[in-house]
C-alpha cells in the first residue's frame, strides 16, 4: 500500500491533468464571450456564462484539492512548494508532471487574461447601456415639457 505522501502526490498530480481538461473547455468559452458582449446576444451570453459556471466550479475545488496536497507533504501551497514537490518527483515522472504543470499555468493565464478583457468589455457596455438610458429618459423628458 503506498504510502499517505504518495498518496497525496498522486491525488496531486491528478488534479493537474484533470483541471488541464477544464480549462480547455472553459479557455474557448471565455474567448466566445467577449464576441457575445459585442454581437448584443444576451440569450447566448447567459448560455455560454451558465456552460462556464459547472467548470469554474470544479476548477476551484480542484485547486483546493491541490492545496491540501501540498499542505499535507509538509510544503506550502504556493508556486514555490509547487516546484520543490515537483524537483522531489522521480526522474521517470517528473520530465511529465513538470510539462503539464505548466501547460496548465499557461491556460489559467490565458483564461485569466480573456476574463479580465472581458470584464472591461462587460464594464463598457454597462456604462455605454447607463448613457443610452439615461440619454432615452431625458429625451422622453424634455419632449414632455415641450408639449
């Protein structure tokens, strides 16, 4: 029976290949969403944020998961205990686990990156929307008084 740090290395180095599925599903609905931001699809919008809500979800619960791994082998749970539980990985395995780790830093950089454009779209579509309103009422307004 392997041991409990084994065990969690292992649980470890799972939820590296299991997030790296995730976020390559969650990668292309981010991309999509700013093009619905500006097509004005607010129905394929709530779609594509509800398919994006299940991933976010799992990838946060993974990344927990991942923390307590380190945590419980005695290393912090940050990019330096990363890399000292990945320089202690046998050689056999190790070339591999390195490579997927950074495959997957790579793809929550990106979604990082896709998500914070569009954030500042969403932002500028909300205060161009607050303009249009505000713009339509007072409008509305003055041709009220005119009459």
């Amino acid at each position: 029976m392997a041991s409990t740090a084994t065990q969690h290395i292992q649980r470890f180095l799972r939820t590296i290949s299991s997030d790296i599925k995730q976020y390559n599903q969650l990668l292309p609905l981010i991309i999509a969403q700013r093009g619905l931001y500006l097509q004005f699809d607010a129905p394929a919008l709530q779609t594509n944020i509800r398919k994006q809500l299940p991933i976010i979800e799992q990838v946060k619960r993974t990344a927990i998961e991942r923390s307590q791994c380190l945590t419980n082998i005695g290393v912090t749970a940050d990019d330096a205990g990363t890399k000292k539980l990945l320089n202690a990985l046998p050689p056999s395995i190790a070339p591999q686990a390195r490579k997927q780790w950074m495959i997957l830093k790579d793809l929550i950089t990106q979604c990082q990156q896709y998500n914070a454009e569009n954030g500042q779209t969403s932002a500028s579509f909300h205060e161009m929307l607050n303009q249009l309103n505000q713009s339509e009422n007072h409008t509305y307004h003055e041709q009220i008084s005119q009459s």
